[in-house]
C-alpha cells in the first residue's frame, strides 16, 4: 500500500511532468536558511505553492550518518520542504527516509531537469 507521503511525492512528479509546476532555482535566501538546517545544499530547486502561501523546496545535501563525522559515513539525502516565503522558517519536511522508495526523489529532479 503506497502511503500519503509518496503519493504527495508521485503528484509532485506528475505535476512538473505536465508543467504544472514551475521550478525554479532556490534563492540566496533560501539556500542560507536550508544550509543552516543541513549544513550544506548541493541543488535546491522550488516553486511558490499560492495555496500554502509558502515555497516548496526540494533539496539535496549530504550529511553524516551517525554521530562519526567521517568520510565513510556519509550519506546523500533530500527533503521537501514547505518554507515560509517572508523569513523562509521551515513550516514541515519530508525526506527520502520518510517513502517507500527513496528513488522517487531522483524521479522528481529528473523531471525538473527535463522540464528546464
């Protein structure tokens, strides 16, 4: 049974599929607020959700797994984010640990890159 968080992730995919949704690439803003969380950002992509009346925000980063900050340990990880649009405060988060399967992430920026 596929749960709500993928199909969230899957309408996301459909949606910039059917150039329903627009991405662009995140602020300077936007990516300070996401390197203060995570520490770093390697590619942040977003679109400004009218409804919410905040930005959604997929980001990837990497991060150290476990408390050994070491090379071997780390781990390359992504999120959706909902990001207030005024002072970019992180109103919720998804990541890839959170689907069934992390590879739909993958799916999504490939859609978005092939959409640009």
């Amino acid at each position: 049974m596929t749960n709500t968080v993928d199909e969230f992730v899957e309408s996301l995919v459909a949606a910039t599929i059917n150039n329903e949704v627009k991405w662009n690439v995140g602020s300077e803003g936007l990516t300070d607020a996401i390197e203060e969380v995570y520490g770093n950002a390697d590619a942040l992509y977003t679109f400004f959700d009218e409804e919410a009346g905040a930005n959604v925000v997929l980001a990837t980063y990497q991060y150290y797994e476990g408390e050994v900050e070491a090379d071997e340990f780390i781990k390359d990880g992504a999120s959706i984010l909902l990001v207030d649009a005024d002072d970019f405060e992180i109103l919720n988060e998804i990541t890839d640990e959170d689907v069934e399967d992390p590879a739909i992430f993958k799916t999504l920026i490939d859609a978005i890159n092939s959409a640009k």
